[in-house]
C-alpha cells in the first residue's frame, strides 16, 4: 500500500529583507512537523520559497544600488543557504520568478476568467506599498490600518476578481469544515471579516513593471498576493504538462498552510476564492501561528529589533533552537523572544533534563556492564511506574502532536524525563553497585532507564533531529531514531544484547552569562556584515533597461529630506565595530544617529564635519541604541568602504539639499 501523502507549506519570503527568527521560526515548524508525519507513516512532502515580485522588493532593490532580478536572486540564495546551515529539509523549493511558476499564475487567471470572475474596472484610491494592498479603511492620517505607514494615492485601470461573489460559498465552507482555519480566534476572525461583505478585488497593476504579465493585457502585472499565493501549486507542478504535472495531481490539495497570523486573510478568504473560481481543490488546513515579539513589538527590519538565527546556531546548535521556539511557543499564540529564557531553557530542559539522563544511563552502563546494555530482572512497583509513564507520554505526545500542539507535547516528553531522572535518584543505582546481591536489580534499574532514554530519544528525533541522532548511536541502537514508527513504538522493545557506543555529552551545561555575550557579539558582527552587504553598490554602468527600471519622479525624491549636519559628539558602540553613534545638529534640533563608519573614521575625525543627513526616515534601533536620521555617503570599492558626502564651501547648518 502506497503511504498516505501529507502535502505542507511555509509562506514563500519576500525577499527585500534577510531572514530573522521568525521566519525562521515558521520554517522550523513546517520541518517539523514533516519528519513527524513520516514517523506516522505520511509521505511528507515540504514546500517553502521566496516571494520575490512586487514594489516593496523592487524599492529595496534600488536601495541597495541593485536590479530587482540581481537583488532577488541574493536574497533567495541566502534563504537557502541558511536553511541548509540550520539543516531544515524542505522538499521543494518556489521561487516566484521562475518560468515555471509564470506559466502557473497565467493558467490559474485564465481558469478564473473563463468561469467569468474577471472584469476590468478602474481604482482610485489609497495603496500601502509595505503590506502591497489597496487600503479601503485608511486611518484618518492616511495610514495603513494594517501596518500604520503612510499609504499612497493611486489611480489605475485594473482587472477585478469578483470576490464579492464568493462570500456565501465562503461561510459555508468554513461552517462546513471547521478545522480549516486554526485556531479558533483566526476562525472567528476571518469569518467576521467575510461577514462584514467582501469588495471586488484588484488582481493587476499597471505602475508596476516587477512582476508576471497578464496574458494578453499589454502593461499589467499581477498583484503580487494572487502571484504568490499559486506558489503552492506551482511548486509542485500546476500548470506544467505530461508527467511535470503528475506531483500537483498526487499532492494537491494541501493538507496545511502554515502561516503566521498577519496573512490569514491571504490564505483564507482570497486564495480559497480564487480556488473556487477557477474551479480547484481548496487546501484542508490553515494554521497561522503568532509572532515572536523581541523588545515588546513584533521583530521587523525597519524597528531594528531583529534576532537572527545563525549566532544561537553557532554558540547552542540548531536542535536547542529548535527546541525553545516550539516548547516556548504556545501554537497559535504570541510569543515573546528572550536570550535569558533561551539559556535558561538550555540549561534546565536540555543539559539538566535529556542530556543528564543521557549520559548518568550510558555512563553506569559503561562502568557497571562494561557497555553491555543488562536484561532485565523482576519488574517492582517503581519501575512499572515509570513503563506506566511512558505508556502514557507516547498517547499524549501524539495527540498532542497530531493536534499541532507542540508546545503541550514536549511538556509531555519532559515529564517522562523528570520521572526518569527521579526514578534514578530514588534507585540509586550506584548505591546497588556496591553489592554483588543487587547485580540482578541494578539490571532492571539501568536497563529501564535505557528502554525510557530509547522512548524519549524516538519522540524527541522529529524536534532535535540532531541531537537524538548521536544519543541513539550512543545507545547503540541501529539506524536513526527518525526511522522509528510512532505507531509501533512502546515499552519494552529494547533490542537484547546491544552494546553502546562512544559517550559524549550531547547539552554540556553553560555558563548563561558568558553564552549571551557570544550570541551578542556574533550577532553584532553578522549585523554589521549584513548592513555592509546592503549599502549600495558603485553602479557599474547598468543596463538601459535596468535604469528605466529603476528611475523615480521627482515627487519620489522630494520625499527624502536632506539637510547639512555638524557633527557634535561620536563614540562607538559597544559590541559593535562597525558602529559609531553620532550626536548631529541640523539646525531646527540635536539628532542621535548610528552609522556603520566605525571602521573609515575615528570618532575624533568627525568632531566638527559637516556631513549630509536624511532626516525624515522613520528612527530605528542599531544594537539596542536609537538613530534618528542617516548619514549619506558614497561607498567606495569591493567591501564596500563608507566615504561620508561633506561640502567644498562651509555652508549653514540645517541648509536643506535639493
Ligand atoms: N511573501 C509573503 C507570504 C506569501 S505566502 C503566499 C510574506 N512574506 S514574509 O517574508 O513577510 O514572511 C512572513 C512570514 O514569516 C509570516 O507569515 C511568518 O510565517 C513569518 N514571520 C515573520 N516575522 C515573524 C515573527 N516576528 N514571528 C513569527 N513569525 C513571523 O508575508
């Protein structure tokens, strides 16, 4: 018998941003839950991807001195690349500029037009570029309600989707299969939002040249949600012929988007409509997650309060940052991020809790049995006790598990845990090995702590994939826990005769204090290899095209205000050596700003400039320290070194640049 299929999904990421902990957190999830589908015994198949059309990716390509196609390509490589640092295994891999997915978005638009969903119409309104969406409800200031930025007027010709339409069928679905929105508060949500009645959809841009072209309609490109949204089906084969397409007819429809909870309208009121027009299959579930919030708001580029992985991966290893984001998390719920609650994590669940239990059992087996794991003897009441525990802790980490409830399952796990570190205190098998007549009890003691290491190690092979590995090797134990099916697996089944590996402690404990000064300074020094990365480039004479591409009006310059500064004050930032925090007149006030010069100027160089400084950017935060402007300057050769613009004739503080 084939094995049932379990097709899932992450978001595809923009790509005008690097990857934080969120994303990677989403990420994480989805591998997650695909190694444990496989241990249920589905054929798991993870798609993820890049989002790479659109204004917002499209700006800050220009930012970045690049073209949109070049800029993309970077950042979807380092999407790649850290996945595969951090050893997240997803199947599939989208890329929205991709032929392949093209091809996908037109075919869907023309199923969509065929059933007579489309019409043209013309859009005079308000536009927030971050969130790419027409704001209806602006706030009175103008301001995206979604993500509070100023949003634009626009007015264009655009094609609709008849979305209007599709709100009984809609309700009806969600009334009809309750389990396809979770949790229960974005059910609520969305279906009031439907409730509420649903407007037409804009499904094209005509201002917008960075994106897949409406086939047939000279000068429009899709709007970057309907684009990204078809990824899904794309990634596995939509739209393609023969036997490319044989993957979409066995995996479609998706059994879970998983999703965080600012895009649940996206998954489940547009996609399912533009599903049902053109006729398709709607996925089963759409799980949207709640966000990790570091410093009281939500991890964003632009508010500088971004954690990224690679430094915890360096200094902790992936499998204990995996493990703290799902047993921290409620699923579903928010969340906040902390550096001290990671350590402390480490240390009491990881280096206390399993890693203890693994090395006290391997330890005693090795000096007791001489690495031979014992049988068993008589059976007492402690000991059926903890079979009893564990019997128990494989139902509830299951459904627990099946029911995405990954924070309750793993609470599961540790109670198993503590029952089996308890079980050895009160044992005391190295009391019993003092006495020659205990030999046959010291055999079930370390025998059952071996059978209990053994259940753990196989529940726990999903969430630390890594790190079960090596205990289930120094167990001795054949293959990999991952192999393990959950369904067979029960107390009692430890392989007779088997001898242990080479003990190495898999969680050594850490001094917390001196870890979290290493995760900061890896993360100052990838922070400031990031913000080098993305100064912009010296243009070597790009392509005509690529200038057309890239050219704004000049309504689009006047918006950035520059003014003269004079310097007042300059030191650097601790921890960071990029970094130096400036104190700059510009004339109406004294501004704070942080700029990645530290390594072209000496805090005493600067005393006295005066430099040219963006002064309407919206103020950030660079390593925990507030700046309130920009610096502009050129950035000369291959590493990209800062030459600060200053003035050939002294001029007026506060003088504006026009
Ligand atoms: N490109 C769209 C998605 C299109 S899907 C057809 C997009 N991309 S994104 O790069 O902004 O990624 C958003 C996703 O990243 C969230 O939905 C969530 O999965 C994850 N996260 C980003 N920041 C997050 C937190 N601070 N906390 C938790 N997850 C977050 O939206």
């Amino acid at each position: 018998m084939p094995k049932p299929k379990f097709y899932l999904t992450t978001p595809i990421y923009y790509v005008n941003a690097r990857p934080h902990i969120g994303h990677t957190y989403t990420t994480i999830v989805a591998d997650t839950i695909a190694r444990y589908k496989r241990m249920r015994g589905f054929d798991a198949v993870l798609l993820t991807g890049t989002d790479e059309h659109g204004q917002k990716v499209e700006q800050s390509a220009r930012a970045a001195g690049k073209g949109p196609q070049e800029f993309a390509d970077e950042v979807a490589a380092d999407y790649r690349q850290l996945w595969q640092t951090l050893g997240l295994d997803y199947d599939r891999f989208l890329r929205t500029t991709e032929p392949r997915h093209a091809k996908a978005v037109q075919t869907i638009f023309q199923a969509v037009e065929k059933a007579g969903y489309i019409r043209k119409g013309k859009y005079e309104g308000q536009y927030c570029v971050f969130d790419e969406l027409y704001v209806t409800d602006a706030t009175p200031e103008g301001n995206c309600p979604e993500c509070g930025r100023p949003t634009q007027r626009v007015e264009e010709e655009n094609y609709f989707f008849q979305l209007s339409a599709f709100q009984d069928k809609l309700l009806a679905h969600y009334e009809k299969h309750p389990e396809f929105i979770r949790p229960e508060s974005r059910r609520n949500e969305v279906r009031s939002f439907v409730r509420g009645g649903l407007r037409d959809l804009s499904i094209s841009r005509s201002r917008l040249r960075w994106g897949i072209p409406l086939p047939g309609r000279e000068g429009h490109v899709f709007y970057v949600w309907f684009d990204a949204l078809t990824s899904y089906m794309s990634g596995i084969g939509y739209g393609a012929e023969g036997a490319a397409a044989e993957e979409y007819r066995r995996l479609w429809p998706a059994d879970l988007h998983l999703v965080g909870k600012e895009i649940v309208r996206f998954h489940a009121v547009y996609w399912p409509a533009f599903l049902m027009a053109a006729g398709l299959p709607l996925p089963k579930m759409i799980f949207a997650h709640g966000w990790w919030v570091f410093e009281q708001q939500k991890m964003s580029k632009s508010r500088g309060n971004i954690v990224r992985p690679q430094p915890i991966h360096q200094v902790l290893g992936t499998d204990a940052l995996r493990y703290f984001l799902l047993r921290e998390m409620v699923f579903g719920q928010d969340s906040s991020f902390s550096y001290d609650a990671l350590l402390t994590r480490y240390n009491s669940d990881l280096a206390n809790g399993y890693g203890n239990l693994a090395s006290r059992t391997l330890t005693m087996i090795g000096r007791y049995f001489n690495g031979e794991v014992p049988k068993p003897d008589e059976r007492t009441k402690i000991d059926q006790q903890v079979a009893a525990a564990a019997e128990k802790t494989l139902g509830s980490f299951q459904q627990r598990f099946d029911d995405y409830d990954f924070s309750r399952g793993l609470e599961a796990v540790w109670t198993l845990i503590a029952a089996l570190n308890k079980y050895l205190v009160e044992t005391q098998p190295w009391v019993l090995a003092e006495d020659k007549k205990q030999r046959a009890r010291l055999s079930t003691v370390l025998w059952t702590a071996a059978e209990g290491l053994r259940i753990v190690t196989a529940l726990l092979a999903p969430v630390m994939p890594a790190a079960t590995a090596q205990v289930w090797k120094q167990l001795g134990l054949t293959g990999n826990p991952a192999a393990t099916k959950l369904d067979d697996l029960a107390w009692g089944q430890f392989p007779p005769a088997t001898r242990i590996g080479k003990i190495e402690p898999v969680f050594p404990r850490l001094d917390k204090k001196q870890a979290i000064k290493k995760i900061q300074q890896l993360e100052a020094e990838e922070f400031a290899a990031q913000t080098a990365a993305a100064q912009p480039t010296a243009r070597k004479g790009g392509s005509v095209a690529e200038v057309e591409q890239t050219r704004i009006s000049i309504e689009d310059f006047a918006k950035v205000e520059m003014r003269v500064g004079e310097v007042k004050s300059a030191e650097r930032v601790a921890g960071a050596n990029k970094l130096l925090k400036l104190l700059v007149d510009i004339g109406s006030e004294t501004r704070q700003i942080v700029a990645g010069i530290a390594e072209t100027y000496s805090p005493e160089q600067l005393l006295g400039k005066k430099i040219v400084v963006v002064v309407n950017l919206q103020p950030r935060k660079l390593r925990g320290v507030e700046s309130n402007g920009m610096l502009v300057a050129a950035s000369v050769g291959a590493d990209g070194r800062p030459v600060l613009a200053t003035f050939a004739e002294d001029v007026e503080v506060g003088a504006r640049l026009k």
